[in-house]
C-alpha cells in the first residue's frame, strides 16, 4: 500500500535493526567485564554451533546422535547463562536482541505479508508535521459533548438533537470497532455547523490510533487532487486516494462542479466501492439537492451504498462562539 512510502519505511526499519545492534554489542561489552565467564559461554556456543553446521555437511550415520549431544550441550550452557544473569539482577534475555515487535523482528514482514507496525510506520510518516493531526488533537471523542445539542423535539424531527448525536455517535462507535471486517460506508449530511466535520474528525482519530492509514480531503481539494492525477500522471496520489483504509471526503457540493469533477468523482467512488475500501462523506446538502446536482450514477451510489446519518439542530460553532465571548 502506498507504493511511494515504501523505501522510507524501510529505511526507518533498518535504523531499529542499526540501533538494537548497537545496544546489544554495548551490554555485551558491559557483561564481558563484569561477568567474563558470561562471554566464555558464548564463545563455546558459538563452537557448538559451528560443529553442528559442519557435522550437517558430513552426513554420517552416526551424525543424528552426535548432534543430539551437541544441542544437548548447548542448552544447558544457555540454561547456565541464563542463571548467571539473573543471579547477578541481570534479566534472563539481556544478551538477546530486544525487537520493537517481536511478530516480524523489526523487518516489516511476517513471510510476504506486511507486518501490523509497517502500517503503523506508514501512518505516521504520512501524517508527521500533517495539520489534520493538530486538528484531531482537538476533535475527537474526549472532547464529544452531546449536551452542547438541544433536548428539544422539534415539530419536523421524531427526536432532539441531543438524542440524535448520541445515536450517531454510538453507530460511529460501531462502524470504528467493526471496521476490519466491515464494508460499511457512512455519510452524514445536514446543516451546517451540526457536528458533521467533528463527528468525521473523531471516527479518523480512532483509526488513525489504530494503525489505519485515513485519507481527509475537502471535496475541493479532492477534485484538485483527481486534476493532477489526471493531467500530471501522478501515481504516488493516485494509489494513496484508490488503497487507503479510509477515504473522507469533507462538505461534498462546495465544490466547483463540472463535467469533470462529476466524471472523475464518481471514478474515485465507484474504483473504491469495488474494491470494498472505506469511504465516509460528510455534506451540507439534503438528499433532493444531492439527486439534482450530481448525476444519478452518483447520486444512486451516494444513497444506495452508504449508511445515512442526519444531522439537525443549532449551529454549534456559533452558539460556542457567543458562548465564549459572553463576559
């Protein structure tokens, strides 16, 4: 994933193994002095070692025995080791190279298939100096209070917009805990300043903590994007936008809408429903203005393959706006 990545979050993994190596030669030298019968262990080890290699080669009948004796011995020299260690308040594996994870031994691979921690290293080497990691550091759900939203039914809706937040956010709790093994897509729509942005900023700071590589882009910035791919052959964006874990695509209808953005925006959709990535759209639009300003291969995908969320009730950065210059 995210082909343009690759050589640099290698090059991280080769500083671990560079590091750890250097460590572990320090607390060699460390115990060599302060324990020589230590490293006299080591060496005979090594000694055995090298006798089972060559007896391998040899292919005797009688090699299965004697190698038999030989493991035999190494074991109990590094049962010796081990006891020396701890009876000197050393750890058992203090001699032994400490992985930062253990599952691939800091190589970014268990066989073929990448490691956990390489899509935990492409996250956060997307993202480091990212403006959308400040911006999380402030929205997400430490900070969810639903009493900022009325208790008040109105007329029009079956339920107030402080019970309405709660669901959403309970469904959003569902979509981020089921989300790899979900093929669920979300969009939320509604009025403007009724929680859409922070409720999207919230679901992207749990994945992001999780390991999940989380794409953010306005629906301008998304068609600027789809322009370069297009007319500059830009493949490095082109993968990020088709294979990351989650795409959102923020405030769908503010943009400046063509032939172009409506083609190539329901490319990017359509590529990546097919491929079954995520996908969670927030819009100020209704439902009838989505269906007359986007053509009906979108407007149907839009409606047909994702979960609708609405959002209602009072503009909130307003209300905290007066809320904050009151004196």
């Amino acid at each position: 994933m995210i082909k343009g990545y690759h050589s640099d979050i290698m090059k991280i993994y080769e500083r671990i193994q560079s590091k750890e190596k250097e460590s572990l030669q320090k607390r060699k030298i460390e115990i060599s002095k302060i324990l020589p019968e230590i490293s006299n262990i080591e060496k005979q080890i090594g000694l055995y070692s090298v006798k089972i290699s060559m007896e391998l080669l040899k292919n005797k009948e009688n090699t299965e025995k004697h190698l038999k004796q030989l493991k035999e011995k190494i074991t109990e020299l590094r049962i010796k080791k081990s006891e020396l260690l701890v009876a000197n308040n050393y750890p058992m594996d203090y001699l032994e190279i400490k992985y930062k994870c253990p599952k691939c031994r800091d190589t970014g691979f268990i066989g073929t298939k990448k490691c956990s921690c390489y899509k935990q290293k492409l996250v956060k080497l997307y993202y480091k100096n990212s403006d959308l990691i400040n911006i999380l550091n402030k929205n997400n759900f430490e900070n969810y209070n639903p009493e900022l939203f009325s208790s008040q039914r109105s007329e029009e809706d079956h339920r107030s917009p402080r019970k309405n937040i709660e669901i959403i956010a309970s469904k959003s709790w569902n979509f981020i805990e089921n989300f790899a093994n979900s093929t669920e897509n979300l969009l939320f729509y509604g009025t403007a300043g009724t929680g859409k942005t922070f409720m999207s900023n919230c679901i992207a700071k749990e994945l992001l903590d999780k390991g999940y590589l989380v794409i953010y882009r306005t629906s301008e910035m998304l068609i600027q994007n789809l322009r370069t791919i297009r007319f500059a052959n830009d493949e490095k964006l082109k993968d990020l936008l088709l294979n990351c874990d989650l795409l959102i695509i923020d405030d769908l209808g503010s943009e400046q809408i063509t032939d172009f953005s409506k083609t190539e925006l329901f490319n990017i959709l359509n590529m990546r429903l097919l491929k079954q990535k995520k996908m969670l759209i927030s819009t100020n639009c209704e439902l009838e203005n989505i269906l007359k300003m986007y053509s009906e291969r979108i407007s149907s995908r839009l409606l047909g393959n994702f979960t609708l969320f609405k959002f209602f009730g009072e503009d909130i950065r307003i209300k905290q706006n007066i809320k904050s210059k009151r004196f």
